[in-house]
C-alpha cells in the first residue's frame, strides 16, 4: 500500500504474496487495530496514510549493492515464483529505507542477467524448496553423467548454484551418505507425503562442518 496512490484492493494484496483474500481482510484489520492508519473496504480497496512510514534502515552503501545484486541474481537463476518474491522484497525494502537511502539504492548499478550458459532443468523448483522446508521425501528418477537412469529416495536439505548448474544436496537412502543431484539430470522428482527427521550424521550442519563450514560460510 504504501507503494501505491490508488486504493489497493485484497485481491491484489492476495495474489501478490499468494494467500487468501480472507488472509488480507484479517490482516488488515489486526494493522487498524494495532494503529497502522488504513482506510478503505472489503471490495473498494485500501489506503495507507502517506505520513505513516516505518523506522528507517542504517546500512551502508556495499550493504544496498549487495541486496540489489542479490535480489538480481535470484531473479534471473532461480524460477518465476523465487524472482516474483525476490521483486517483492525489493519493493518493501525500498519503502523502509531514508529517502537518503532509497536515492543510492535506485542509483545501483548492479545486473545479473540471466546467461546462455545455465543448464535448463525440468524439476519443480519450489517444489524442492518446499520439500526442503518442509521435510518430506523425494522420490528421484536420476541420470549419472553416462546416461544411466536410478531411482533414489531421498531426504532433501538444501540447494546450491554451482554455475551453470543447480545442486540438490541430499541424504540419499540408496548409498547411505550425503550425495549431490545436479538438477539438470533428473528425469522426475516426486515429492512423497513420508517425512524424515534428521540425525547428528544425516544433518546439513553435519556435511558442512565436514568441509570446514560455518552457518553456509567457510570459516
């Protein structure tokens, strides 16, 4: 709302962070009570006063720079639904920023355009980041580097852009270790409704702290 003059309305809210109208209608109205100034209604459309502007943000110029070619990145090497969030994000970082701010973020010249050189894969992205989230179980249909198809059942923990091509880290039940999937040779990806738990030996942090990882960084 506060990116926009015109009145809003839920349904735009809605399809914009991919919830319910129902969702916006109570939200909105738990902002009207907790004294964000908002007027409008259900089915016309709402307004946030102007004057009414969230605590700024104190960072410094690289800080800007670096959530920028971010933001670019995710947009051009990830899908459509992970560029339209990374859009948004920019969108709502940009109305808590100082005017001082919001000058030198519009100023960054900074670009991440998507290269020839990507690998296409055919996998359900934000299917993967889901079951990652989530903790279910994937049932892969895989190509080694020769060609030669296997199923595995897996229990996905993160992904990784080793460009030009997308990892999918992996406890792999098959071989009974941590594997790497390149989603490019995955035939199919089924997300299963069995969900896993985690071990001391099947973890993220266990398979990181092994290459001298800290927190997704190396030490």
């Amino acid at each position: 709302m506060q990116s926009h003059r015109m009145a809003v309305t839920a349904a735009r809210i809605a399809d914009e962070f991919n919830v319910s109208v129902r969702t916006i209608y109570r939200d909105i109205q738990d902002l009207i009570i907790s004294g964000v100034p908002i007027t409008g209604e259900a089915g016309v459309g709402y307004l946030i006063d102007k004057s009414h502007t969230l605590p700024p943000m104190a960072l410094e110029v690289g800080e800007l720079e670096t959530l920028m070619l971010g933001a670019a990145m995710v947009s051009s090497y990830t899908d459509e639904t992970m560029a339209k969030s990374a859009r948004s994000l920019v969108r709502k970082f940009k109305n808590a920023l100082s005017e001082k701010d919001r000058m030198i973020f519009a100023g960054t010249a900074l670009f991440a355009p998507r290269s020839n050189a990507l690998i296409p894969w055919h996998v359900d992205f934000s299917m993967l980041r889901e079951a990652i989230r989530n903790k279910h179980k994937l049932q892969l249909e895989y190509g080694d580097k020769d060609g030669m198809l296997s199923k595995r059942t897996v229990w996905p923990l993160s992904l990784s852009f080793w460009g030009p091509s997308w990892l999918l880290l992996a406890w792999c039940e098959l071989r009974n270790d941590h594997r790497h999937f390149r989603l490019d040779r995955m035939q199919s990806a089924v997300q299963l409704d069995t969900k896993f738990t985690e071990t001391p030996e099947t973890s993220l942090a266990h398979f990181l702290n092994s290459l001298g990882f800290k927190d997704g960084l190396r030490d």
